[in-house]
C-alpha cells in the first residue's frame, strides 16, 4: 500500500501524499478541528475578494473576518508583501492562528504573460503547455499566490462565447492533454515547494455550452453527451491529481451547477474519487436566487449538502450554516469533510509549515520578467501561431529586402498584447508589433493606424477602460489617407487587425463574430492598392473570416501571443521562427452554422463533403456544412506529405493493441514541425457515434526531405465510451482508424475488434 502511495505521488501532481504523510496530516488535522468552534469551522468556508473584481458584488468586514477567524482564504491581493501582511493578521490575530490561502486567476501568466489557453491549445505541445504552468507558477508563488484559478477546461463549440479565449478548444481529447499538462506544470511533484501553485479545474461542468453563447446562459444537455464529449477533461485533471475545482454558473439538467449533488458528489467524489476542494464561482451562490432556487439560505444550505466546501463571495455560509446545523438541514458530518478538505489542502500547501512561504520579494524579484521566463513566452508565442493561408509562399517575408507597410489598431497596441485575463501584469512590458518588427526589419517598416478597432466609440471605451481607451482622435477619413498613401509606397501590407483583447474573456460575448467592421473596410481598401497583404490576426476567438480572407496573400492567426507578442510575431514573419499552430477548434464559415465542430454526429441523410446543396439532405441552400478552416488545421513554411495509414493487424480482441502508423515525409526547403493527427470512427455500436474523434497526436520536427514513421498504439480504452447506462465499453465491431494532417485530410485503415 505505502508503495503504491509512493508511486501515485511520482504518477500524478502534487496534491497526493504518502501513506505515512497522510497518516501525519489526519491527525494534524483531527487536533485541530478539536480545538474549533462551530463558528470557526464555518469561517473557513469563506473566500471573500480584495483588488480585483469578477462581478457585481464585493466582500465587506474582510480584515476583521480574518481577525475573527471567519475567513479560510482570499483572493485578489497580488505582491508578497501585501499578501504577507494580510497573513500575518490570519497567524498573529485570529484565536486559532491558521493560515489564509491566497487565490488569484493565474491564467496564462502572473507578470510574463503567456499566449491566451485556446493558443496555447494550437501549440498541440503538452510538454512546452506544461513548462509554461511551471514559470507561471515561479513568478505567482513568489508574490504570495498559493492558489490558481486554472486550467480552466471547458469544451466549447461556441465561438461566440467570450471564455473560448481561456479553455482548450472543441475537442475532448486535446481538452485533456492540456488540463493534463497544464495541472502538472503548476503543481509539480510536490504543492509545499514554494514554487508551486494549488491548480483549481474549472468550471464544473459544461460551462461551455451556454444556449446561444451568451455567458452564464442555460446549458441543455444529457448526460450521455456530457459523458462523452464534455467531462473527459475534468476527469482528466482529477486523474492528473489537481488540488482542487470549481463549480459553474450555468444549470445542468434545471439544477444550477453550485447545488447540483450529481455532478459535486456523485460524479466527482464517489465515481471519479476526487480528493481535492470545491470552491463556488464568484458569487454563484447568491446567483442561484436569480436562477429561481430560493432565497440566500436555501441556496447556502444547497450549496454545501450539494458539495460546494467554499464559498466565492456570497457571504450567506457564516449566517445560514450555524441555521442550517440548528434545525438539522445541514448535518455536522457534511460540515466536517468541507472544513477537512479545505484546511488538508492548505496542509499539502505547506501553510501550516510556514505560513509566508510564498512570500519572498527577494525570489520575486529574481524571477518576475526575467530572461528565462521570456524566453519562453516567446518559444510558446511561436508554437502557438497558426497559418491559415499562405499564397505563394508569401512568408517568411526574409531577405526580400522589401519595404513594409504597417497597418492596423493593433500594430502600436502594446496593451492588447497579452490578452485577456491579465489581472496581474504591470503592461509596461509588452512588446508591441511595430516595436517588434523594427528590431528584425528596421527602417523598411513605415507604419501607420489606419483605422479604429471599432466604429462604437463608446463600446470601445468600455472594452479598454481599465487601461485606458487609446482611441485616434482624427477622422476616418485622416487615417484612411495616412495609411493608404504608406501602404502604396511599400512592397508588402501587414496588417494587425482583429478584436481588441477585452472582445474575449468572461462576460465578453459576441454575435457577429467577424473582423470589427472598420477594419474590415480598411482591409478591402489595403487590398484594392493591388499589393500584397499579410494578415496578422489577433482573437480570442474563431472569427468568420470567407470574405475577408479571399484577396489576401497570407493570414497568420496569432491569437493573443501575451508579454513578448511583438518580438515573436516579428520573429514568425521573417521565418525566424516557425509557426507551428493547429487550431484546436473550427473556424467557421458562416455565423449560421454554429454549432460547427468536427467530430459531429451523422444525420441519417449525411451531406457528402463539398457537394452543391441537395433537397432532403442534411445541408444549407446556401453556405456549404464544413467550416471554412477545420479542427486540427495550419500550415507550415514548409510542406509536408504523408503515406497511407497501416495498421499492425486488422484484429484484436478487447484485451490486445495494435499499431497505428503513418509516414511523413518534409518535402520543402526547410526545417519544420507537424503534428501528426490520430481519429477513430466507431462504425456501429449501441448508441451513435460521432464521425471521428481524435484519440492521440505528436508533434514532430523534420529536416528537409527526412522522413518519420509515427505510431500510436490503439487499445480498447481509445475504442470505448459511456453507453445510454454511462457505463465506459469497448463494443466489438469494425472501427475506422484515420490518420494525418488534420481532421479533414485524413487517410484510413478498418480494425475489427473481436
Ligand atoms: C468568475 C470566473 O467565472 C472564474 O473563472 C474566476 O476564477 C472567478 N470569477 C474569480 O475571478
């Protein structure tokens, strides 16, 4: 058993403990929840807010709180020292001296901001995804952040929903390579190091499928589809061993996701085993009485017998749990295993060790923005970026010695650079476009705005108002004339355009979902000199992109590439750098499709692929029924050619595996990186399947003219799913095994499964 322990605490992150270390830490803990009263118990229950803000609502008294020992943690406070003195009120004032656990959304970076979770999803490489947790995890643990609310891993299909911008993307498996990798690159081995940080999935569950992509809407799902195509990378972190979870806004089958016993007990706890705590969303609680729930109390009460343990701003634990203990609708065992789980993580944090060890201004000194930690936000940043097109090998724009227009709002915007969910950086140190290309292009770079983001001056200034509006006071029309007349004294358009960072993120939904409309305008006018243009696309989101992209000579999609954007998108242009993204959800063609997604289910009058409309089909009159760039899809700047599929044996019984393998050749000039795309189709089985599901990928580097042979092993697990009684089979039967480039160009082999 101990040696079992042992090895579960290499196999997953570090939120599991040794047998003997278990052991040490139950009694810790018995002791202590000896010494508590009711109302100390119930006070650990509470994460009250300071600094930064997600909602409406603010949290009152919190000093005192804490004195009174009515407060388990906090978040929003960012620098060791503030964070060390708030801890020492917790320590030194409070009757029972336990520590505060400090949270902050961490998202893709502290101070270095990282590319945006979705970009980062692009990069489809979970080791340099990991390496990036890590030296977030470096720089907020130096500044008192014990706690992060990240990964977030909810599966979307909803391009129009603001929070695409901070999850993996549409599909489950990669969903939970990258909660996988991101968990263990916070947590590390071991949570007490003072270089880790608690991870905190979220947001459970199914956040992502909000009804007309409106956020915090309604979710209508069953549970077989959540099983299936939802849940994977939740479960994927719990396996993974994240410390702790986050509850969702939305309902799930007409119970909001925070008194939801299903989903919190018994999926969570009792199916999937998970150890870890659960924290409600901001105000999630309150938020039920709009939902229809209750009032505040019935909502508190709901909350913690549904296997909520921490309650995000709501306030209502401190008042109706003492209520709730008194007349018996909350018993004192559920009460007991909140506090235990919140006060065992604060004890695998190492806090109760030392309180202050994520406070060290000397360490944050060291590391925060340093070399090292930008190096790999600019590593990332390339990885990330994905080539939608690129006609006639128009980039790499190197050594043509060529004279370069650029034009765009996003050009000279070194504030929108890191993207949204930026709560901690200082903005001082990100590297814009223009600033980028200078160092690599020099003086053959003119440069001018062109344009404003957007033609709402007042939905502008709201979008930047937290750093302030940088809006051009001229007239269209000046900037029009200014960029027109550089951009035809040049050889070469780049143009930075897209959504502003704050058109993505929480509360941040859109409906028409294309480039903002002056710059699509600017766009066509850039295109209409005749010159090449390159577009540099910054999103948080897919964009509908058909008209705009038609005339253009390249489209480089760099999302939000944070702190060191500009060095790396000026790096990627010049081939300095290779982009080697994939997207890691569809871009549609056109608004009306949405829900566009890959591995859809099969009508039982499928379209053909790229056939004109047909009546009693399943198709549009109008617009074509595959997006306009599929999952999986980017380009190199170099070519890659692959064999066919083969398979080690066209048999296997539920217990075997056979090899799935396919050649890929780099048929350019240059180095480049692929990534090699494994999908299965289960033929036919008890409930429908979806056409192709993606079961494993790698990412591979080629010399010009090499080539590699990569295998994946195919095993019952990859072949099963949850049938109508959500239990996990492996049905025999034929199955496709498809693989390649991305989800649409795909060669394929038959394995039975006896
Ligand atoms: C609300 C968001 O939904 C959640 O993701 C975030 O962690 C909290 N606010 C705290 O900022």
């Amino acid at each position: 058993m101990k040696l079992r322990n042992f090895l579960l605490a290499f196999a997953t992150a570090g939120a599991v403990l040794t047998a003997g270390a278990e052991s040490r830490m139950d009694s810790f803990i018995n002791s202590l929840m000896g010494k508590m009263t009711l109302e100390e118990k119930i006070g650990q229950l509470n994460l009250p807010v300071s600094g930064i803000l997600t909602g409406d609502a603010r949290s009152n008294n919190v000093i005192e709180n804490i004195r009174k020992g009515r407060t388990g943690g906090l978040f929003g406070v960012t620098g060791a020292e503030n964070v060390r003195k708030i801890q020492e009120i917790a320590v030194k004032e409070s009757r029972l001296g336990i520590p505060l656990i400090f949270g902050l959304d961490v998202i893709h970076g502290y101070e270095t901001h990282y590319p945006i979770p979705l970009a980062q999803a692009a990069s489809w490489n979970p080791v340099l995804v990991e390496k990036v947790a890590h030296a977030a995890a470096e720089e907020a643990s130096a500044s008192g952040i014990s706690w992060t609310f990240s990964p977030m891993v909810d599966v979307t299909r909803e391009p129009r929903w603001g929070r695409v911008a901070e999850g993996a993307g549409e599909d489950p498996y990669l969903g939970s390579r990258m909660a996988q990798a991101m968990v263990r690159g916070y947590q590390g081995n071991n949570l007490a190091a003072p270089n880790t940080l608690l991870a905190c999935v979220k947001h459970f569950a199914l956040y992502g499928a909000p009804e007309g992509g409106r956020d915090y809407n309604t979710v209508i799902m069953d549970r077989q589809t959540a099983m299936n195509e939802y849940l994977p990378p939740y479960k994927a972190a719990v396996d993974a061993g994240v410390g702790s979870l986050m509850a969702s806004f939305n309902e799930f089958e007409g119970i909001p996701a925070t008194a939801n016993k299903w989903l919190l007990t018994d999926l969570l706890r009792d199916r999937w085993g998970f150890k870890g705590m659960v924290v409600s969303d901001y105000t999630a609680i309150t938020e039920m009485i709009a939902h229809g729930i209750g009032d505040l109390e019935e909502c508190s009460v709901r909350a913690l017998n549904a296997g909520i343990d921490m309650d995000m701003v709501s306030e209502g634990f401190n008042t109706y749990v003492v209520k709730g203990i008194a007349d018996g609708r909350i018993s004192m065992q559920r009460l007991d295993q909140a506090v235990r789980y919140i006060l065992e993580t604060k004890y695998k944090l190492g806090l109760f060790d030392n309180p202050y060890l994520y406070c060290d201004p000397k360490r944050a000194a060291a590391v925060l923005h340093s070399e090292p930690v930008r190096a790999i936000a600019r590593e990332m940043a390339a990885e990330t970026m994905v080539l939608l097109k690129n006609e006639g090998n128009m980039l790499p724009l190197a050594g043509s010695g060529k004279r370069i227009a650029l034009v765009g709002p996003l050009a000279d915007a070194p504030w929108e650079m890191p993207g949204c969910w930026n709560v901690a950086t200082s903005k001082a140190h990100n590297v814009s476009v223009l600033e980028g290309m200078q160092k690599v292009f020099g003086d053959r770079v003119s440069y001018a705005k062109g344009c404003n983001a957007l033609c709402d001056s007042v939905l502008e200034r709201k979008l930047t108002g937290d750093y302030n509006s940088h809006r051009d006071g001229r007239t269209c029309d000046q900037m029009r004339k200014e960029a027109l007349e550089i951009a035809r004294n040049s050889d070469i358009i780049v143009a930075a355009m897209g959504e502003l960072m704050n058109m993505s993120g929480e509360g941040a939904s859109r409906a028409d979902i294309r480039i903002p409309e002056p710059q699509r305008k600017l766009l066509r006018e850039l295109v209409a000199t005749g010159k090449p243009v390159v577009l540099v696309l910054f999103t948080g989101r897919p964009l509908v992109l058909t008209e705009d992209v038609r005339d253009l000579a390249a489209v480089l999609n760099v999302w939000f590439a944070g702190s060191e954007a500009g060095d790396a998108i000026a790096e990627v242009l010049a081939g300095k750098m290779e982009p080697s993204g994939r997207l890691p959800i569809s871009f549609p063609y056109h608004i009306g499709q949405i829900p566009v997604h890959y591995n859809q289910k099969n009508s039982g009058r499928p379209m053909p692929p790229g056939r004109p409309y047909q009546k009693y089909r399943n198709s549009y009159q109008d617009i074509p029924n595959e997006p306009l760039y599929p999952f999986g899809y980017g380009l190199g700047y170099t070519r890659f050619e692959y064999g066919k599929i083969s398979l080690s044996a066209p048999e296997m019984d539920k217990t075997g595996k056979v090899t799935a393998s396919v050649a890929v050749t780099n048929k350019g000039k240059r180095a480049g990186k692929e990534v090699v795309q494994l999908y299965i189709r289960d033929i036919y089985a008890s409930s429908t399947r979806p056409v192709k599901e993606l079961k494993g990928f790698e990412k591979i580097e080629l010399a010009p003219g090499e080539t590699k042979t990569v295998s994946f092993t195919v095993d019952a697990s990859m072949l099963s799913f949850y049938n109508h009684d959500l239990e996990f089979v492996c049905e025999p039967g034929d199955f496709e095994i498809m693989a390649g480039h991305d989800s649409n160009s795909l060669s394929s082999a038959k394995l039975t499964v006896k």
